[in-house]
C-alpha cells in the first residue's frame, strides 16, 4: 500500500481545525482497501450517530483538496454534517493504481466516491458539491444516488466539453506530452499556477494550506493524472464517461446552485451556459472579479450556499410568481386590468402596437436621421422583424442583446423580440468598454444586433451570440466579425414568412401565462452594474404607472431624452420624438437640439436625465426665437435617475415656463416609486436629505432602522416618521429578480415581493420620502451612523462651494467624517482647503469634520454623470490623509458610443 504524504502534528493550516480531519478505510473501484483523509464536522462522533444527518458531499478538484471547503465546514448550522474527502491520490489520501501512463479515470473515480460514501453509511439527505473537476466526479455520483440527493451545488467547473471550442489553452499546454510531467510532477509549476490566479493575490497562508501536500514530486505524481484525463480528443477514455454524466444530470430534478468566478481561464462563461441548459431550474451567482478558485476569492461563498441550502432545501421555496392569472383565464401578461383607452374600450396587451395598428399618424421621430414612421407602419414593420427573427433561429425565451441607438430601428427591434417572447438585454453603452463587456458576457445573449461599432466592440470584449448587423458593412467586414444577417434581410425575410407569432409568443408563456421579457443593467454607481429581470407582468405594471405619473393624454406628444423611456412612447400609444444626441453622453445635449425634437413632433411632455438637462440650461443662450417658442409648448418637464437640485429646476423655467416640473423617485429595479414637482419642493423646503414626494399609487414604502454599530443586525421595517434606515418596497411593477446573481437577489429581499432599495432616508409626518443617501456610503462613525446628503446639501449653500462630498475614514465604527468640495472659480482646487473654508463648512455641517479637502471635479457614475462615487472619494481621501500622494480623483474610462444617423 503506498502511503499518502502526512503532516506532522499541529502542521494542519492555522484556518483548518484539526478536529475535523480522519482517516477510513475504503475499497477503490478495483476493491482495493485504500485509505482515505476527508475532513468531517462530525469526525468525533461515532459512524452511526451522524450517517442520517443531512450532508454536504463536498468533492475537490485538481491540483486542491479539500481543504478548499474549510469555510462550509467552518460555518455548518446545527443539524447539519459536511464532509470532504481528499480523492485517491489527491491531498492526504492514499494513492489508488496507476501511473501517468495508465491516470485513474473518471469513471473510477466515480466508483471511488460511491464506495467510500457506502463505508461511511451516508443514509440522510445529501447535497453534493464540487469544484473543477470535482464537479463531474460528484455530479456523477449524484446520478447514482437520486434516493439520497437532495440538491446540486457546482462551483467553477463543467461537464460538457466540446474539444473544438470550450477546452482551455492552459489546460492544453499542460497536457502537452513534452510538458506533462515537466509541468504537472517534476516541479510545482502547475500546483503554483493555480493558486497564483486570483486577483488581489491570495494570502500567503492560504497558498501555503492549498500547496501543503504537494511538496515533493512525488506527491505531485496523481496530479499529472489527473491532467492526464482530460478528454480533450473525441475518442479519449473518459469521453464516454463524461458525456453520460452531462447527460444524466438532465434528469436531476432537485434545486441546483451554479457558482462562478467569471475570471477563469479555464472553464468559462460557455460552459456555465450548458450548465444552465442541463439544469434550467438552477439558481446561478457569478460574482464579478473572481477567478478559478471561486471559493478562495470570495470567502462569503460559504453563507450564499448555507443561505440557499435554507431557502431551497430544507424548506420549499417560495413560489418565485405573485402574480396570479387574470380573470376568466386571461393571462396577467395579455390583460391589463382598469387600463382602457380614452374612448373607454380596453387595450390590447401593452407589447403589440395593435392599439393604433391602422394609424397613419406618427409614432416615432427619429431628429438625428429626419426618419419617422406611423403606428401603421411601426406594425407592419414589428411584424416582418419579428418573423425575421424566427427565420434566422430566434426562439421564445432566447436573449437578443441590442446595441443600436434609440429610435425608429430600436424601437421595432424591441417590440419584435417581444412579439415573439424573446427576452432583450438592454446594457447602456454609457456604462464604459469595460463594465459593458462583464454586463453582456454575464448576460450570455443569444444573439447580438448591434450598428457596425458596437459589433467590433463585443466581438473583441468575447460576447457570445450570433451577430445581426443594424446598418451597412462591407462584405469583408462581415465575415470577420461573423455577422449573419442585417435588419433589412431580417425585414425582408420577414415579410416572405408568415409565421404565426401569437401562437410563438405564447409558447414562451409559464403556467401564470407570464415570462421574462428584458435584462436591464444599473448604472454600476455603487458596484458592478447588475442585471434586472423584469418579466412582461412587471413591465405592463411599470407602464401603467408612468402613464398615470406622466400624465399622458390622448393628445400628448412625448421627447424621450433617456435612453430607457425613448422605447416606451409605441407601449403607450404616445407620439414618441428622439432628439438628436448620444445617449452615452447626457451632455450632449443642448437647448437647441431638445427644441427641435420638441418642434419636429409638438410634443407635450420631456423625459430628460438631469446631467442632460443641466447642459439644456448650460445652452439656453444658443436658443433662437423660434426653438424658445418650441419649448413653451411642454406642459411638463420629468427628470430622474439621479438627484435633480432645485436650483436647476428653477432654472429650467425659464425655458419651459408653462411645464409642470416633476422628478419621479425610483431606480433600475422599479421606477418610479415617488413623485414630487418644484411647486411641492419649494414648499416642502430644506431637510435631511432630499424629498422625491409621495409613493405612488400601488407603491408601498418602508424604513428598516439602521443599527448604532456595524455588524448589528438591523431594525425591525417601520413607518414611522423620522426614522432613517434603508429604504424597501413593494410593488407590482418591482424587477422579478436580479439576472445570475442569487445571493444579491437574496440579500435584497426581506420578504416575497419586497425589495431593499440600498437607499437610506425616512418619511416625514405627511406621508413623504426624504432619500439621505446610499447604504454603502454611510459614514459609521464612534457616535453611531451618519449619511451624507443632507450635510452635502448646507456645504452646498455656501457661494464658494460647487459641489460637496461627505467621505467616510477609517475603520467602521469609529469612522470621521470627511468633506470633500469642489470649490468656485478663484479658490484653490487641491487639498487641504483654505482655513475660511473650511472653518464655513464645518460650522453648517451639523457633525463633527475631521478635514475639510478641496479637488478640481467628483468623479460620477458613467451613465448618468450625477452619482457621486463616494467610495472611490472615501478611498482617496483615506490617501490623502495618511500623507500618500495626491492622484487623479476622476478617471478617463472609454466608453463605446451609440449615435444615431446624422443629416
């Protein structure tokens, strides 16, 4: 028997308990008695106490061991047993036969796992886990054991391996006949490699625990094995084996979680893709920036899976639908109760443009091209795209990502994507290269249609899909960016089809007759942009809400200078005008150009971010008598997806005076919430935050109260006045659920249906909502939690100051509060600001200041240009005051833009 490599005693690494560690004996495939090293919760208490007990089966991959799972081990709940072997050869177990001229296989090492869980009598419950290639290894155990499984838990691995496409270069060269041994045995180059690729670098310890049994070449020797069997030829051994693992799992009809570091350059977003595909009813969370060794990268991976053990094991989950059918069998998605048209007669389900279908008047004005098109025409062209789409393979629930600027080719993109129950994935190019790349990878679109830009751009980010061209390209260009079709050959193939798309819509329906519909990302202020999912139930709740807040009538005419709302005016039956801008760019637009948008269509309502309307007053004087006309004409002026001061309201008066000013309160998760106009703000007055108004109709609103020290668990949701806390609502136009991301999903509803906004505010005695700031950017402080807007806005009210910054120092709970400005021409922009100055900012205040520092501009999230980055500014302050140099505090991201045609 050959003898595993063994620490000596009290050499186990400082975070593993050595209490957990033991040693059975257990015959391998070939019934050869092997001995076995795995780490158990329950390692001291006799076999048969503990075999009933629900267990995580935690399985390793190559070159780790199991002490890759310490943290399960670490934070098991009472009741329930982990366990996790070091496979033959692998850790400290006992090696099996072979060499690297005959490796164990995996289907031996499927037989080595069934034999060792009989020897340890497992009879409970099981949820089985792996990482890399442990995941085909328990995943093929499970197969075997559907009496006892209980739930599926794959880490950064795969089952499904195409050699033409999904193998990893790295994976290849080290299977390279001249590099094996060299590589894998010899020396420590591989077992370094896969500790090295994380980023931050992991700490030494931790390295040290993962390479703590593969010090000598010898112990080295099953890693070569290892490699050894990957099938990376079609007629490789363990092909046959893996392929019926992938194939089995299908029938696995348990809760799944699939977790994923997306840095991985072995097992990539293709693969997660196929998981998803053999497990459609998996849970998925991909946390962004981590690599292979997920586990390792994100310490926090261990509560996500006792979270979701919770949640989807040991109890039934929720249903993830709370809406029901509508009456008399009409689906909630087809039928939108109380919403009829201005004579009185019901509308047709929001996501066909049937409501003015024969109109010949015009729907949408695109500035930029001098392009419009009639409701008629906007349907017969939905109509032969959507068909398109059909014949080029686009099926229900398929995601289309759409990289075209607003207007009239968007526009009818979208609306066939919908008419045939295709989800769009809408990731606004004004999220930087970048933040654009994750969002859409992470995403994982079937296909991509995009204008020549933006298709050259994703094919060099790695976005999978296949690709439609929005626009002209050049054959050659064609092929190397692998486009497939245009929006012309999709219109034309179109209108030679005549599928019925009623009858393909509806097969994308669930049993509540609903489905998603759109991945919109956030803007990324506070953290990597995230997905939302908003399924057609939501998005007919949403429109109904924005139809009553923008007080649309049956003459209106509408300027959508945000991006999102530019889609919404056809959903609405409203005469819809995009101006001529970029929409990656809110500055871009000028008092002149949002005149001609209002004149080109007499529109009666503006939707405009305020960076974009802080560049319409910025212009004003560029107006002529005409375009000044133009702009009498809006009756009301809405501004959100940031905080819109007062001042620039006023401001905005001038140029539309006879508009009523509102700014809806809401975000990418559910918009709007709130509503609030100048007239009620100016009444309202000052306060500790801003005021965004009343909740709207169907919108419930409540605080959960922070806690006076971090780590305390929060306040019991209340309502009452003048309690600050985190925001949370409820809705029926609230998001479904945020794209891959279960654990945020879970963290971010206390309840069904609830969403915790991040937002910290209160209400006031008369029932309206006061929005303080961001969670995140609380500043702990040793006297209990402080947030920053209303402090911003008194430093504010100083002449010599711009703009203000309230930044957070130190360690939580005994934070200081820093204040950083941007003073007004003629005060020096660097830090540390003038003695007046600061001396003025710290008496309006209201809390004590540690420094008061000056800089030239705050740097401000991509899309909107208005969120402060109070991290970043935290961060740099933090620099500063430690006496590090001083660096840029805004930095130059590029951007992808999206123009339409211009004259």
């Amino acid at each position: 028997m050959s003898t595993p490599p063994r620490p000596p005693a009290g050499d186990w690494p400082g975070d593993l308990d050595p209490a957990w560690s033991r040693t059975v004996e257990s015959p391998d495939a070939e019934g050869t008695l092997r001995r076995w090293h795995l780490l158990d919760t329950h390692a001291a208490r006799p076999p048969a106490e503990v075999a009933a007990l629900p267990t995580l089966l935690c399985v390793h991959g190559n070159p780790t061991w199991s002490y890759l799972w310490r943290r399960l081990l670490a934070t098991c709940p009472e009741g329930w047993r982990v366990i996790a072997p070091d496979q033959l050869g692998m850790g400290f177990s006992e090696p099996a036969a072979g060499d690297l001229d005959s490796p164990r296989r995996m289907a031996q090492r499927v037989e080595d796992l069934t034999r060792l869980t009989g020897t340890l009598g497992l009879s409970g419950p099981v949820v089985a886990v792996g990482h890399d290639w442990g995941g085909p290894v328990v995943s093929g155990w499970a197969t075997r054991h559907r009496e006892l499984l209980r739930g599926l838990v794959l880490a950064n691995t795969a089952l499904h391996q195409d050699p033409a496409v999904t193998f990893s270069g790295l994976i290849r060269l080290a299977r390279t006949p001249a590099l094996l041994e060299t590589v894998c045995v010899r020396t420590p180059t591989f077992v370094h490699g896969a500790a090295a690729l994380s980023r931050p670098p992991l700490p030494r310890a931790v390295r040290a625990g993962l390479l703590r049994p593969y010090r000598s070449p010898a112990d080295r020797g099953r890693i070569g094995q290892f490699v050894a069997d990957v099938p990376l030829e079609r007629d490789h051994p363990t092909r046959a084996e893996l392929d019926r693992v992938a194939e089995a799992v299908r029938e696995l009809d348990v809760p799944a979680l699939l977790l994923r570091g997306p840095r991985d350059p072995v097992f990539t977003e293709a693969h997660l893709r196929d998981l998803m595909a053999r497990l459609p009813q998996a849970d998925v969370h991909r946390w962004e920036g981590a690599s292979h060794l997920v586990t390792e990268d994100r310490p926090e991976y261990a509560g996500t899976v006792w979270a979701w053990v919770a949640e989807r094991v040991d109890r039934e989950p929720a249903p993830r639908r709370a809406q029901p059918p509508g009456p008399e069998g009409v689906a909630a998605a087809d039928a939108e109760p109380g919403a009829a048209a201005a004579d009185g007669s019901p509308r047709p389900p929001w996501w066909r443009q049937s409501a003015r279908a024969d109109d010949p008047a015009t729907a949408v004005v695109e500035v930029a091209s001098g392009r419009t098109i009639s409701f008629a025409e906007l349907e017969a062209d939905v109509t032969a795209v959507a068909r398109g789409l059909l014949s080029l393979g686009v099926r229900p629930g398929q995601r289309v990502a759409t990289l075209v600027p607003p207007g009239i080719d968007l526009t009818v993109l979208v609306y066939a994507c919908w008419r045939i129950g295709a989800v769009i994935v809408v990731a606004d190019a004004g999220l930087g290269l970048r933040p654009l790349a994750r969002a859409l990878r992470g995403a994982g679109p079937d296909v991509v249609v995009g204008i020549p830009a933006a298709l050259a751009a994703t094919r060099a980010m790695r976005v999978p899909g296949r690709r439609v061209v929005a626009g002209e390209l050049a054959p050659r260009l064609r092929r190397a960016l692998r486009v497939e079709q245009d929006l012309a050959g999709l219109r034309a193939a179109g209108r030679r089809s005549d599928a019925d798309l009623e009858a393909v819509r509806r097969s994308a329906l669930d049993a509540h007759g609903d489905a998603d519909c759109a991945v919109l990302f956030t803007s990324g202020a506070t953290g990597p942009s995230k997905g939302v999912v908003y399924r057609l139930s939501q998005l007919a709740a949403q429109l109904e809400v924005l139809r009553e807040t923008m007080g649309f009538g049956e003459h209106d005419r509408f300027v959508a200078a945000f991006a999102p709302f530019a889609l919404y005016g056809p959903a609405l039956g409203v005469p819809a005008s995009v101006p001529d801008m970029d929409v990656t760019a809110p500055g871009t637009l000028t008092a002149a150009t949002l005149a001609d948008a209002v004149s080109r269509l007499g529109a009666t309502v503006v939707f405009a971010s305020p960076a974009a309307l802080a560049s319409v007053v910025r212009t004003a004087d560029e107006l002529t008598p005409g375009q000044r006309q133009a702009l009498a004409g809006v009756r009301r002026l809405m501004s959100a997806g940031a905080p819109v001061p007062v001042s620039l309201l006023r401001r905005l008066t001038g140029l539309v005076p006879a508009a009523e000013l509102h700014t809806p309160y809401g975000m990418t998760e559910a918009l709007p919430l709130t509503d609030i106009t100048l007239t009620e703000l100016e009444e309202v007055g000052t306060g500790d935050g801003v005021c965004v108004g009343r909740p709207r109709p169907g919108v419930e609103l409540r605080v959960r109260p922070l806690p006076r020290t971090p780590g305390e668990p929060d306040g019991d949701p209340v309502t009452t006045p003048g309690t600050t806390g985190e925001l949370e609502v409820t809705a029926a136009h609230v998001k479904d659920r945020y794209d891959r991301l279960w654990a945020t999903q879970h963290a971010a509803t206390p309840e069904p249906r609830w969403h915790r906004t991040g937002d910290v505010g209160h209400l006031d005695a008369d029932g309206r909502v006061w929005v303080e700031g961001r969670r995140v950017h609380v500043v702990h402080t040793a006297d209990g939690p402080v947030t920053p807007v209303g402090i911003e806005q008194r430093v504010e009210t100083l002449d010599a100051v711009r703009q203000a910054c309230v930044a957070g120092v130190g360690p939580a709970g005994t934070q200081q509060v820093v204040v950083v400005v941007v003073p007004e021409e003629g005060t020096p922009r660097t830090p540390p600001a003038p003695p007046e100055l600061a001396a003025a900012v710290r008496e309006l205040a209201g809390v004590p200041v540690a420094a008061v520092l000056c800089v030239p501009a705050l740097p401000v999230d991509i899309r909107h240009q208005s969120k402060i980055d109070r991290t970043a500014v935290s961060r740099w302050a933090a620099t500063v005051l430690a006496g590090g140099r001083a660096g840029a505090l805004v930095p130059r991201r590029p951007r992808l833009r999206l123009r339409g045609r211009r004259r």
